[in-house]
C-alpha cells in the first residue's frame, strides 16, 4: 500500500495543486473533517433559541451580526449517542448553498492540508446498512482514520427543507 502524504505546511499546499485543506473536528470518538473553503468562523457554544416544531436535529436559531443562523446538531443528524454541551462544544458556522448555517460538534482539532493521494474513496455499503452520500473518502492521519464528509451535499439534502421550513 502506497505511504499516505500529509502536509501540514500551508506553503507546501500551494505548492501541490492536488492538495485540499480541511478543519477536523470531533463528534464522540470520531474524527471528521470538511472542507476549509466552507467555513465561515468557529464560535463557542451558545444555547440557540428553540423553534417550535422544529425537527430534533434542529437546536433553534442565533442573530449572528443581523443575520439569523440555523444551529445544527450533527451528532443528532448522524444518530449519535446524545453529548452534554460542554466548553469544548463549538459551533461552525458555514456558508453552503447560499446560505448561512451554524453546526454543533463536540470540538475543532485542526485544519489539514491533504494531498488527493492521500484520500481513499469510501467503501461500498448497501444502503440498507449504511448511508455514504455525504462521505467524500477517508484519510488516515497520525494512525486516526478521518471521515471526509461533503457538507455542501449535507447541507442540501431534504432535510435540509426544514431547516428552511422551520426557520421561516
């Protein structure tokens, strides 16, 4: 099997063209990542103000700078065991599909630069056992296994209608 390249080096990144950099974060034992590009800013945990009859994975709403955002919980979108919000919780907040919106996780661990060999394409799964559509690939980083996810296609799925449904 071929070494897997990390770079860490932002200058080394735009050297290499193939290589894409990504913010790391935690939900559980799991490390995720999603692409930089997407991010807009990190904040610490803030409670939301609730919707009404919002679906489960929808914790409410915050005026961030006049601009009312959508809080995710990924760990309930992923049917995750439920976390305590903690000082390390945090909330990333994107800029996808021409929309802002807000994503709890457990904690930011890094941002990476990962040249495009290093990334393996995710295994094949009936869809019966296990949804990949939001999986771009996995990566090994430091012996940890990394889920790629694909937060632009996340973050327009149908459930992401009621986001929009639920916040207007």
């Amino acid at each position: 099997m071929p070494t897997q390249t990390l770079m860490r080096n932002p200058g080394e990144a735009a050297a290499d063209a193939a290589a894409r950099e990504f913010l790391t974060f935690r939900l559980g034992a799991e490390s995720y990542a999603i692409d930089i590009l997407k991010v807009q800013e990190i904040r610490g945990w803030e409670p939301p103000t609730a919707i009404a009859n919002s679906p489960p994975f929808i914790k409410g709403v915050i005026n961030l700078r006049g601009v009312i955002v959508p809080i995710l919980d990924l760990r309930v979108k992923f049917r995750l065991p439920k976390a305590e919000y903690d000082d390390f919780t945090v909330v990333i907040i994107l800029n996808v599909a021409a929309r802002v919106v807000g994503v709890v996780v457990d904690s930011v661990s890094d941002v990476l630069a990962l040249a495009q060999e290093a990334i393996r394409p995710t295994p094949e799964f009936s869809s019966a056992t296990f949804d990949t559509r939001y999986i771009t690939g996995l990566a090994t980083v430091e012996e940890q296994l990394l889920i790629l996810l694909d937060i632009e296609k996340l973050m327009t799925s149908a459930d992401m209608a009621l986001v929009d449904a639920a916040t207007h």
